[in-house]
C-alpha cells in the first residue's frame, strides 16, 4: 500500500465513520441565525432539523455585526465550511484516485521515453513524499 492509498483508505474511514451525508446548515424557519449544522436528516425535508443530527453550532463568536441578526457573517461561513466538509473530501479523493489511476496507466517512463522525473510518475513520488513527511 502507498503513501497515497493509505491516505486515501484513512479519511474514506472517517469519513464513513462520521455522521451520515449530507450535513446541512438549517435555515429559517428552523434557525434565524443559519449557523448550526446537522446531518443524516431522516425527515427528508430540506434544511429542516427536525429528525437529523446536530453536529455543531458556529454562533461562537458573540457579536453583532451592523444589519446582521444575532450572528456574524464569520459564523455562517464557518457553518457552511463545515457542512460541505464531508462531501467536498469524498469528492476530492474520488478526483484523486482517478487521476492517480491515470498517471499509473500512462507513464512514458516504463516505456524509456522520458526520465522518471520528468514523467508523470514523477508526480506521484512527489506526492507519496509529501503524505510521508506529513506523517511524521
């Protein structure tokens, strides 16, 4: 297993062991403040809390910014981060193993065309050196 897939197989792992997709950020009628997020919504309705998962709440920062109700703009932002969290990560490591799998299929320097460096491959070893670093 590679740097790469081992970081591939841990986040898929949390991110399974996480609350169910998709979170959301309820909205009025349900929050006036559109700053807490829940997930695994068994009501079905939209940006309805009634029957989902609270997850977290963003209105943290206690202060009123002119024209805005009782949260700032900080707030929902962070609220908004975090309920497209899990869905963005799935994405990314699905775009991810793709290109990775292309890169694999296509190398020019199993074939004596170009350097390992200079191929694509090469890009997978700057990748599997940075997961490692990372690591340590």
């Amino acid at each position: 297993m590679t740097a790469l897939t081992k970081f591939i197989a841990e986040a898929r792992s949390r991110l399974d062991a996480a609350t169910p997709r998709p979170w959301f950020v309820a909205e009025m009628p349900f929050d006036d403040r559109s700053t807490a997020v829940y997930g695994d919504n068994t009501a079905q309705v939209a940006c309805d809390p009634h029957g989902a998962r609270f997850i977290t709440d963003c209105d943290v920062t206690m202060e009123w910014t002119e024209g805005e109700p009782d949260s700032s703009i900080i707030d929902r932002a962070n609220a908004q981060l975090i309920a497209n969290a899990p869905t963005d990560l799935e994405r990314a490591l699905k775009i991810i193993e793709v290109q990775a799998e292309y890169i694999k299929g296509n190398c020019e320097c199993y074939l004596n065309i170009v350097s390992r460096e200079d191929c694509a491959c090469g890009v997978l070893d700057k990748v599997e050196q940075i997961l490692k670093e990372g690591a340590e």
